[in-house]
C-alpha cells in the first residue's frame, strides 16, 4: 500500500484488557477502501444474530478512511456497531479531528469489544494503549466529560468520543461525542458504548503522518476542490439551515408528529434568524474549507449566555416543527441539552412527537405524563423531559427506547401514530411528498434514513436525472435514482467522505464522483474511478442486506409508518399526498429488480458473485 493506509487496525477487549493489532490486508482494502467498508465486513463477521447489541460481543468500531487525515476536503469517520434500537446493521458518521488522530496513531480503524468491570476509558498516546478507570467520569454531560479530562490529562489538545448520562443509562438513541462536539447520532452507537462501560476514547499524540503516493497530483486536486468550494458560499453561511422555510414551503418538514408537513411557525426559526441571533463564529471538522458548523450564544430567555452549537436541519425539523417549537432560544437550547445528555435529536424529537400526540389523545394518561404539560410546542416541557429520558426516569424511561417500543408498550392504536422504519424515528422529510425518498427510507440500511438514498435534490430542488427532470410525485422511475445515490454515498464512505458534501455533476462546488476518484488515485496509487467507487458501495449495500437478512428483516420490513399511508397531507402543494400499500409495492419490485434481488428482497446468487460475495449468503439459503 503505497498511501492512505497505516497497514493496522488496533483491536482492544474490554473484558479481559487486553489489545493488539491487526493487519490491514491487501484484498480487504482493495474490495472495501476504508470506513464504513471496513466495518460492515468485520461486522459481518464478528456479530452475529445470537448477539444482543447491548451485550459485550457486539463490536463498537471507529473507522476513518484512506482520505481521513490527509487535506482532501470534508472527511470524516465512521462508527460501525450492532445497533440497540434497531437490533440490525447500523453506522453513524462524524466530522471534527477524532478520525485523523486515529490515523495519526498509526491506526486504520479501532475495534472495540467487550465489556470493562467498571467504568472506563480507553488512552492511546502514540502507540501506547491503557485502559483506565473513569469513575470520576461517570455521571458527567459531554461538556463536563471534556473538561475533566482536559484537566485530568493536562493537556487541551486530546481527541475525545464519549457519552453522556444518555449513553450510560443505556438510551438506545443516545450519541457518541466527538471532538470539538461533532455527534454520532444515529442508532444508538452511545448505548453501545454505554454498555461497555467505556465513557470516554481519548486519543493524542499520534506522529504517523497519512502517506500520499502522488502529492504533486492531490495537491493541485486539493487547491481546485477549495477554489470551487468558495465559490458557493450559501451551504458555508447557513449551512443546513440554507433552505428552511423552503422545505416547509414545499410541504415536507414533519409537523406536530407528521399531521403535517409545514409549520405555521418556520419563520421564527428560519436560518437567517439563527445566523444574526445565536452564531458567532464558523466551525469546521480537519480540512474543510466549507466550514459548514456554527458556535455561538444564547443571547435571550432563560438560559442566556449558554455557549451552544448550530442547530442542523434534521434536529430543526423534529426538534422544532415535529415538537411544534417557534421558541428560536427554546429549541437551540433542547438540542444543546441533546448534546449535554447525548441523546440523538432526530429520535429525540420522534419519540417525543408521539409521546404528546399520545397524550393529546388520550392515550398517555395525565397520571402517566410525571406532571408534564405534554402538549404540543411547550418547550420548557420538552427541557424538562429530554433530562429524564436520558436518566430514565419516569416516562422518559419508556421513551429512552424509542418509538417502537413505547407505542408497542402502551399498545391499542398507537401504532397508527409511531413514525418510525424498522425502529428507527423518521427523519426530517415527509416522504408523502417525496416518494423517492420514502423508497430511500424503506430500503436504508440501517432503518428508515434519510441521508443514502436523498432525493429532495432532485424530487423538488429541480436537480436533474440523466438531464431530464424529475417528477416529484411519480412512482417509476425513482428506484433507479435511489439505488445510484445509495451506491454511491456508501462508496463514497469508504473515503470517508462527509455527508453534506454531493455534487453529482460538473457544475460547480464540493468535488463530483470523478473528483473523488482522482483523490483516491492521488493518495493510494490504486487506479479508480467513480463506477469503482459505486461498484464498491453495491458490494457494501448487498453485504449489509445480507447481515439484516440474516438478522430476520424481511420484505414486510421494507416499509414506512403506517400514517404516511393512511392519512393524506392537506397543505398545497402535497393535499391529497399519501403512499398506499400498492404504491410501496410498486416501487420496492422495481427497486428489488433492478438491484437483482428476488421479490423477497433476496439477492440472488448471481448478483452476489458478481460483486465478488459469492457463498456469503449461505446462512440466508441463497446459494
Ligand atoms: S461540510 Fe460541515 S460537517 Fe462536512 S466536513 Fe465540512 S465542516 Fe464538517
């Protein structure tokens, strides 16, 4: 390996504290590249359908990429586990400078088992690995875990991830913290943590520069890349903010638990508000000229003089318009309490939606609500009851595990109101509107996400396919969009590549699959293209399919809430707007065909030893 890879992943269990390390070998990165690649392979591997996720053998990975480290712009880092709200497959990403450091210390990834007697924390300096007690750590927010540290090691430059009394409590939708406050949000990868009685990864000290085969070529790369990014300055401003109110306009932001889909209140909470009220200075995660993140200040109510973070647009929608908040202080004070806890905001503000369509119905009984006023858009309310979920008092121990659960625990027709897919809350886009993007969410990996298969680019920005435009309400024909997008993003995560940056044509902005490619040639001497890279991320797709197939998903899990076919939307311009059983059906048989799986949602034999997976579904009786 000639750049890209420090040749060696750092494997540490728990239980009996002890660690060593594994070789990188020459095939796995070839048919894998890095990141999420190297986690869904070794978690196919080493867990199992037997294993509970929060029981000590199921693996919690950290994995940058071959990019991770180097100055391609907007990389970030994978974290790979079983996840505990799911029971399936599942990833989250984060930006900021953990990733890096790992491969600083001559690591391409850390997998972590096990399970410590007593609370801990793992300390790698250079090459050094201790695991150590955290008992003055335990109980500690993330803010406070930082700075106990910070004082602890002396030294304010350490890389974090830990967890906050969320991750402890076993909250299966808490975060991972990493440095400087970038989440792992999704899937529970906090619990997992939790579960270990790991609090805190430290990491500093790294002297293991990334190599890169052809610097000449990947610097020009690099100065191209930040050229072109400056020229878009609007994602740098507002971030992922930029387009709120517009995507209330367009009727898709989930309102009062998905009664709706756009909020009577967007405007008090709209990004320019943020901007001029709250942010004071732009942030950004190891070699990104987007600098997309934001740190600033509460300046009104309460809680004024609270140092808090940007509010991204996912946690606006299900904090905010899904909650019925217009408060601007009062919802960027939930999500900074999101972070405080480490609880992921998106099923935050699903499971808390429902709990207070539940109650307005009836169904969550006044005496069950702890004195709660549980109605919609009391966010002092919602202050309140994020603190018990994420100590699991009262009913916020039956909202710390998610929808799922508490709508089967109160049962009757509560069901008719749990957003979520396979467990997972639904994220920020009504796919009523958006029927692409419900087949994204249907067919996601890891449960009903948003960010793989993201079609509002092209269901209602105007962004065309194959240099046609896209009808947003059509059926036909997104399957084939979906399926490249997800390819793509998972290639594109071997890198690993930030999430927010996706320009799929030469039109200026963040690099284009091609860019990417280039980068990857520059820094490992492997020749590759962007079909490569899909090429990859379908062998990634199907190699997940088969570790949820194995785990007992089935088509009939391939599906969305039971709401979003049952009720129609009323605003403009989506009355009228639901998706029928036959309208999943129609879409989910194409998107099966065209990814040469079976009308189970099987991939067939065929398909697998083209991707070079052949035997691999021999468990699931494919052969
Ligand atoms: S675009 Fe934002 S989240 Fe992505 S790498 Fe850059 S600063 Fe980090």
């Amino acid at each position: 390996m000639k750049g890209g890879y420090q040749g060696r992943f750092l494997r540490i269990d728990l239980s009996s504290g002890t660690s060593d390390t594994i070789a990188v070998g020459q095939e796995l990165a070839e048919k894998y590249i890095g990141g999420k690649g190297f986690g869904v392979r070794f978690l196919y591997d080493l867990v199992g359908p037997e294993v509970d996720p929060l029981a000590p053998p199921n693996v919690l990975m950290f994995m940058p990429g071959p990019l991770t480290g180097t100055l391609a712009p907007s990389m970030r880092e994978a974290i790979v586990f079983k996840s505990p709200l799911t029971g399936l497959y599942a990833d989250s990403f984060h930006g900021g400078v953990l990733g890096p450091e790992i491969k600083y210390c001559g690591y391409d990834g850390i997998i972590i088992t096990g399970k410590a007697n007593s609370p801990a924390y793992v300390y790698l300096d250079g090459d050094r690995v201790e695991i150590r007690d955290a008992g003055f750590l335990w109980g500690a927010d993330t803010n406070e875990t930082y700075e106990k540290l910070y004082e602890a090691l002396g030294d304010r430059t350490i890389k974090i991830a830990c967890i906050g009394p969320a991750g402890e409590n076993l909250v299966r939708f808490a975060l991972i913290d990493c440095t400087p406050h970038r989440q792992a949000g999704r899937c529970g990868a906090g619990a997992v943590m939790g579960s270990k009685n790991l609090k805190a990864l430290v990491v500093r000290g790294g002297s293991h520069l990334v190599r890169v085969a052809d610097s000449t070529r990947f610097l020009d790369l690099v100065r191209a890349a930040h050229e072109r990014i400056k020229q878009m300055p609007a994602f740098h401003e507002l971030g992922t903010l930029r387009d709120v109110p517009g995507h209330s306009t367009a009727a898709v932001i989930p309102t009062l638990n998905a009664q709706r889909a756009t909020f009577d209140g967007v405007d008090t909470i709209a990004g320019p508000l943020h901007r001029d009220r709250i942010w004071l200075r732009h942030t950004a995660c190891m070699g990104c000229v987007t600098a997309c993140s934001k740190v600033g200040t509460l300046r009104r109510g309460p809680h004024r003089g609270t140092v808090v973070e940007n509010v991204e647009y996912e946690s606006l929608a299900l904090m905010g318009a899904n909650l019925g908040i217009d408060n601007l202080e009062g919802l960027a004070y939930a999500c900074h309490l999101c972070d405080l806890y480490g609880l992921d905001t998106m099923s935050a503000g699903g499971v808390i939606g429902f709990a207070m369509e539940a109650a307005e119905r009836g169904d969550l009984a006044k005496g069950d609500l702890d004195g709660l006023d549980m109605r919609f858009g009391a966010y002092k309310e919602v202050h309140r009851l994020l603190g018990m979920i994420a100590r699991r008092e009262g009913i916020g121990d039956l909202l710390a595990d998610g929808v799922k659960r508490a709508s089967e625990a109160i049962g009757g027709d509560c069901y008719k109101y749990a957003l979520h897919t396979k467990g997972l809350e639904m994220p920020g886009y009504d796919p009523r509107g958006l029927p692409g993007q419900g087949l994204g969410y249907m067919t996601g990996d890891k449960g009903g996400e948003h960010v793989q298969g993201y079609m509002p680019d092209f269901e209602y920005r105007g962004y065309p396919w194959q240099n046609a435009e896209v009808d947003r309400f059509a059926l036909k024909g997104k399957a084939e969009i979906v399926i490249w997008l997800q390819n793509y993003q998972v290639g594109t995560n071997t890198l690993v590549k930030c999430d927010f940056v996706k320009r799929y044509a030469e039109d200026g902005g963040s690099p284009t699959p091609s860019e990417f490619a280039e980068f990857l040639t520059s820094v490992t001497a492997r020749t590759c293209s962007p079909e490569d890279i899909e090429f990859v991320g379908e062998r990634i797709w199907n190699l997940v399919r088969l570790y949820n197939l194995r785990e007992g998903v089935t088509r009939q899990d391939d599906d969305l809430p039971y709401r979003i076919g049952a009720e129609a939307l009323q605003d403009p311009p989506v009355a009228g707007c639901k998706l029928s059983q036959r309208d999943l059906d129609t879409m989910l048989d194409e998107y099966y065909r065209l990814r040469g799986w079976d009308v189970n949602g099987v991939p067939s034999a065929a398909k697998l030893a083209e991707l070079g997976l052949a035997g691999e579904g021999r468990s699931q009786g494919i052969s």
